[in-house]
C-alpha cells in the first residue's frame, strides 16, 4: 500500500497546494552498510567512569549502560524512521501529526533543544581537549586566569572550547549522510573506549 506524498505532508494553509518537488518523499538510497548500533554506543566512556564513581563494579556499570542503551535505542530507530524511509525531513515529516500551523511550534522547539545539547556537548568536548593538550604540552595548565570565577569558566577553559568549536565547526558544514565513514569510525572508537588501558 503506497502513501501519497499529500497523505504524508498533510494539510496545508489556505491557498495553493502545498506540496512541490522538493517536499514529496523520494526512494530510499540503499547502501552498503547502515550501522543500527550507533545509539548504543553514544554513551561511552563518561557514562563508565560516572557509575564507577558510585560504588558500581567495572561489569555492573557495563550491562547498566548495554540495558540502558537499549531501552533508549527504540524509541530513537522508531523517531527517525520515516526520514530513513521517505528521506523527508522532521519539518516536513511532523506536519502529519501536528498540521500545517501548529508544527511550528515543534520545530521551533526541537530547534531550542538541539541549540542547548549541541552547547552541552561542545563544552564536554571541551573537557576532553583540555585533557589531550595537557597530556602533549603539561605547561597549559598553568594558564593565568582572568576571568572572574562568577562566571563559571576559566581562561584555560575557554581556550580550550574555543579550540574545540574550530575543530568541530568544519565537520558540522558537511551533510550528516555524507559522513557515514565518520560515524563508522565512530561507533569502532566508541565500542572501544570503555576497556581500559591496563588490566586493573
């Protein structure tokens, strides 16, 4: 049973049809490899270290994290679901559940969401970059701060997040599917943080 694009875009305002060539859905690309356990991976070694610090045993912190990765892996395959099928985007896509008008409001805050974990995880990333500089030159911890401690960060810090954001900020201009080799490589570096270096 195929769906009209108009089913699946819904209704839309008053006027001429809504529907162009750039909103109907289009076949699916199928490719070599689609890799499904990439959410299981997404929580990695901070998570690790996060429940051994609360008294968990090395295995005990691993099948919580396997369970946990789980239970959040359904619901993240069934929401990007109709884009990997229809290859529509969220805007388009959430018409059909919340009509023409009010999916604007979705949008709007999916957009706050995602404006707040990418913050979220930019200074994560900036914790760690902190570490891989320290490690090559030991001499950066001792940057003089100047910056008044009501704000919450420090000189090196904010160093250190800036040099992150311009490492990142390229990748974020490439399209997410042309960057299926990054995200393979990815879930190999992923899988492999957590064991750890020597044997404890």
């Amino acid at each position: 049973m195929s769906m009209s694009p108009r089913s699946i875009v819904g209704p839309g305002p008053p006027g001429p049809c809504s529907v162009t060539g750039s909103l109907t859905p289009s076949m699916p690309r199928v490719g070599w490899l689609r890799p499904p356990s990439l959410p299981l991976v997404l929580l990695g070694r901070l998570m690790l270290s996060a429940l051994i610090k609360t008294n968990m045993s090395r295995r005990e912190a691993i099948v919580c994290i396997i369970f946990g990765s789980l239970v959040c892996t359904v619901p993240l395959v069934l929401n990007g679901m109709v884009g990997a099928r229809l290859h529509i985007p969220y805007p388009v896509a959430i018409r059909a559940s919340f009509g023409w008008y009010f999916s604007r409001f979705a949008i709007v805050t999916r957009a706050i969401t995602a404006l707040f974990w990418h913050a979220i995880q930019t200074y994560t990333g900036s914790t760690a970059m902190t570490q891989i500089i320290r490690s090559i030159w030991p001499s950066y911890l001792d940057i003089p701060n100047h910056i008044p401690d009501s704000v919450g960060i420090t000189t090196q810090g904010m160093v250190s997040h800036f040099i992150f954001w311009a490492v990142q900020f390229p990748i974020l201009l490439i399209p997410p599917h042309k960057l299926k080799w990054f995200f393979v490589a990815k879930c190999g570096a992923c899988l492999l943080s957590p064991v750890p270096a020597q044997p404890c």
